[in-house]
C-alpha cells in the first residue's frame, strides 16, 4: 500500500493509470481495485481526486495563482471539472475557499 501511495504523491499532477498501480504491486486491475477500496475505504479515483483536491487547497491558500492555474497544476484537466469536483467535496467554490482563508487568517 505504501508504495501506491508514494507513488499517487508523486505523480498525482500526471495521468494515474490503474494498470500503471496494479502492475507496480504485480496484481490484477480488478484484484487491485477490490484491495485498495477494502484498505482504503475509497475507490481509486476517489482517492486520486482527494489527494489532487488536498494539493489545490493548499496552494489556494499560500500562493497567488489563478484558479486556472491551479486546476492544471494538480492534475485536472478541465476547470468546470475541477469547479464542480471541489464544490461537491469542500462544500464551497475554489474561490469562496480562498476567500474564507483570507479572511479567517485576517481575524486570527
């Protein structure tokens, strides 16, 4: 698992292929699919998309690039996507999120 998951970290701004993963623990890709959900408790994509989302959000906060540029920066690609994958999973727009940083950060 450790393996998959350094390697998820490092190429997460690349296309992920499930055979590229299952090749690297030499498994099947049906096989892998079933034994990262069981460990992980999340599809492959799910996680994939978790990881990419957790990167965005973080440069979203320390960096002054455009939403654009972050979307391609961390793997996805295309905006409306990435938009509507981060609505659904943070609760709010890429740019409602950085504005509620800022603001956080101003009353702290």
């Amino acid at each position: 698992m450790q393996k998959v998951q350094d390697y998820i970290n490092q190429h997460y701004k690349e296309e992920i292929r499930l055979n590229t993963l299952a090749d690297l623990v030499g498994m099947t890709p049906v096989s892998f699919s079933r034994f990262f959900k069981l460990r992980t408790g999340k599809s492959l994509t799910d996680y994939i998309i978790d990881i990419r989302l957790g990167f965005a959000a973080r440069l979203l906060v320390d960096s002054t690039m455009s939403i654009a540029e972050i979307c391609y920066e961390c793997g996805f690609n295309n905006l409306s996507n990435f938009n509507r994958i981060f609505r659904k999973k943070k609760e709010c727009s890429p740019k409602e999120f950085r504005e509620n940083y800022k603001k956080k950060k101003k009353v702290i």
